[in-house]
C-alpha cells in the first residue's frame, strides 16, 4: 500500500537529519572518543559493533553501534549467552543509550532517520505480518513512538502497534515531541531499557514462540527464511 507523505516528510525531514546529525558528530565529538577508548579498555577491539538490519523498503544496511559486550567463550570456544558477556561497563551504556551514539553516522549516512520505526534484527521481519511490515515504508529512526511509550517495556505487539501509528502522520511538530521525551526517558528513567528480569529483549520469533502464539516447526521455517535474507542482502 503506497503512503501519502506531507510535505515536512517529503521535502524537509532528510534535511532536518542531516543538519541534526552532523552537529551531534561536532558538539559530542569529544564524547565519541571518550567512549570509544573507553569500550577500546573495557572490552577490546573493535570498538564499533555492526549488525545487518532493515531499512526502508526493507533494504538491509549495517547498523553501528558502541560494542557492549565482552566475547567470553566457554571451554568448547562457544560465544557464551547473551547475558553473560554483557557486563556492567556494557549495561550503563545500554541504560543511558550511549551505546546508540554511532547510529548518527547511519543518520548521516541516510541508512536512518531522527526519528523512525527502530530498525529490529534481520530474523523479526519473517515474523511479522504484511500489516506490520508496513513499518519499513518509511525510514527507520534512533528513536520513534514505541520507545517514548515503553520501549522494551511494552510486548511486541503494542511495539509494532505504535510504529505503524507514527507512520499515518509524520509531521515536524510530533518528531520534535518524540526527540524530546527520548531525551527524558533516556537520561533521567531509563524506563524500558530491557525487558522485565531479562539483560536483553527477547527477537520477536522467540517472544512468539515462548507465548504459544507460533509452533516449534513454523519458528524453525522462518528462522531459515531469515537466513537466506541474511545471506542474499
């Protein structure tokens, strides 16, 4: 289904990116370095982690982020679970979102958008249905509705909800809004940083899979699916 875009979102929005962008890059230079040496003491190379994720259209680029997590192995050189390797070092930056500062260069870059749908993994896309999927019409954002109401907090279905909401009126003054309590909720609640009692939020197949809402064999399908995505990008 084509979307009908206003004239902020057509003319205007990848300017506002693009100004945005580059002075955060020059304002918080300063602090780039800082926590890159910082990653570079507490985790070792490399600084920056990168991970295939949807764009618009579905087009997959690489997202940069602040690494977060150590690369401890067990005894067999098995990577160990998620959890185990995100230290504390790696859960502040996740906690105050600094770990997200690279993400302006994907800005910059016109991977993203200020203020978007979250790019999710790779894998979520096969889960979702061709309404939810509307969400990649658009730009993904650093930041965007689901994270001002929630985040990680709220189940995926409310998440979803919520992108294809923004993307039915995109308009500066509600951009500017979002901006705004993202900057609130991210230095001073952290509301929704993760999941309740979990270090990291579950992939949108296993949040189903765990619910009973899909069955072991239609997971492992899409899994695959996922994968040949993964592997034609």
């Amino acid at each position: 289904m084509k979307r009908k875009q206003g004239i902020y979102e057509k003319y205007f929005k990848r300017i506002f990116d693009i100004i945005c962008s580059l002075l955060a890059i020059i304002c918080f230079f300063w602090l780039y370095i800082i926590i890159a040496l910082l990653v570079k003491i507490n985790l070792g190379s490399p600084v920056i982690f990168k991970q295939p994720r949807p764009g618009k259209n579905e087009k997959i680029f690489l997202l940069y982020k602040f690494r977060t997590m150590s690369n401890q192995r067990d005894d067999t050189g098995k990577l160990l679970s998620d959890n185990q390797r995100l230290g504390k070092f790696g859960k502040l930056l996740r906690a105050t979102s600094l770990d997200e500062l690279p993400e302006v260069f994907n800005i910059l870059k016109g991977d993203m958008s200020i203020v978007g749908p979250r790019p999710q993994l790779v894998r979520d896309i096969v889960f979702m249905t061709e309404a939810q999927r509307m969400r990649h019409n658009v730009m993904p954002g650093l930041s965007g509705l689901a994270q001002v109401n929630g985040r990680n907090g709220i189940s995926w279905e409310e998440k979803l909800a919520w992108d294809l909401k923004y993307i039915k009126k995109i308009t500066f003054s509600n951009d500017m809004k979002i901006i705004l309590f993202t900057i609130v909720k991210a230095f001073f609640s952290h509301e929704g940083i993760t999941m309740e009692n979990m270090d990291t939020a579950l992939d949108y197949g296993d949040y189903l899979l765990q619910a009973g809402k899909i069955s072991k064999k239609e997971y492992d399908k899409k899994q695959n699916q996922a994968r040949r995505l993964l592997v034609g990008k």
